[in-house]
C-alpha cells in the first residue's frame, strides 16, 4: 500500500482538527487527561500556512498528520539545548483505523530525515508529562530523555531528542 506524505492545505485544516479529536477521545478512552480540549484551529492554520504541516493518505484517505518545524518551545528548550540544532515535531496523529501499521514510525524516520537534511543534528519533541505509555514508544522509538520540565501552565513537557541521522525502518515507506 503506498502512503503518500505531502503539505496540508488550508482547505484541508477541519481535517488536521478532527485527527487530533479523534485522538483526544481515544486518549480519554484509556485513562489519559492529554488533549482534552478541542483542536486549536488557530494553531492549525498557522502551521498550515507555514508549510510545517504534513498529511499522509492512504488510498486517497488522510490517515496521519504531523508539523514539523524550527520552533523549540521556549517554555521547554532553552538557550543552553542549542535551539537551533534541531528540527521539533508537534501534534503527530495516526487515526486509529491505521494504529498499529507503524506510521508513526516511519513519520518519525521520514522528519528525522527533513532534520537530517537541513543540517540538523538533532530531531527533538516534548511529550504529555502524564502520558507514561507515549513516553515509552518514544523511547523505544530511539528517543532519549532530556529533562522533563513541569511548566504550570502546560502539561506537556516530557523533552526528549534523537540523533536526526537515526532511521529505525520499522514503518511503511512513505512517498512523496
């Protein structure tokens, strides 16, 4: 099955919102307080509008998103992290007809590469301090630990990196 990862369209951000609902109710189904609250659609054009946000289809269906960026959150990464040495992924969603197929996976060696590529050593993200499971697939997604920061005002903070040249080949080639 090809899997084809191209820019979203601004036509296309009630999409990119209803991934990231879908995956808030799914993380409420388990136990989890992560992205309980509505798609941040501001948030979602913005990064559209950038280019940093990216769909996959399968089969003419959008089964995955991501952005990918510059922006090391200065609630988390500071002067000290080397900012500008990697590449941050935010907001990565795999609907859940397609969980298990290894797409986020292959997402994180295909951004690991766009790091790679722009000179960056480092492929960075800051995940849900509460949400151990996520931790650990990041972790064995070849991610490492920073720090977590306990920021009041966020519930995020998790820092973890990995060298952008790391491509683990676990998920589905993706195209595009």
């Amino acid at each position: 099955m090809t899997h084809l990862i191209r820019r979203a369209r601004p036509d296309e951000a009630a999409t990119v919102a209803d991934m990231w609902d879908e995956a808030g109710r799914w993380l409420a189904t388990i136990g989890s307080d992560q992205w309980q609250y509505p798609a941040r659609s501001g948030r979602i054009m913005a990064s559209i509008a950038a280019g940093e946000c990216w769909l996959v289809e399968t089969g003419g269906e959008s089964v995955a998103t991501i952005a990918l960026d510059g922006y090391a959150d200065p609630d988390f990464w500071s002067a000290a992290d080397g900012p500008d040495a990697a590449l941050y992924v935010h907001r990565m969603v795999v609907r859940r007809a397609s969980a298990g197929s290894g797409l986020g996976s292959a997402l994180l060696d295909w951004a690991a590469g766009r790091a790679e590529s722009a000179g960056r050593p480092w492929l960075r993200l800051d995940a849900w301090r509460t949400n151990l499971r996520l931790r650990a697939w990041y972790e064995a997604e070849g991610f490492a630990l920073v720090r977590v920061v306990d920021a009041p005002h966020r519930r995020s903070g998790a820092l973890y990196q990995r060298p952008a040249s790391v491509r683990l080949r676990r998920g589905p080639p993706l195209s595009g």
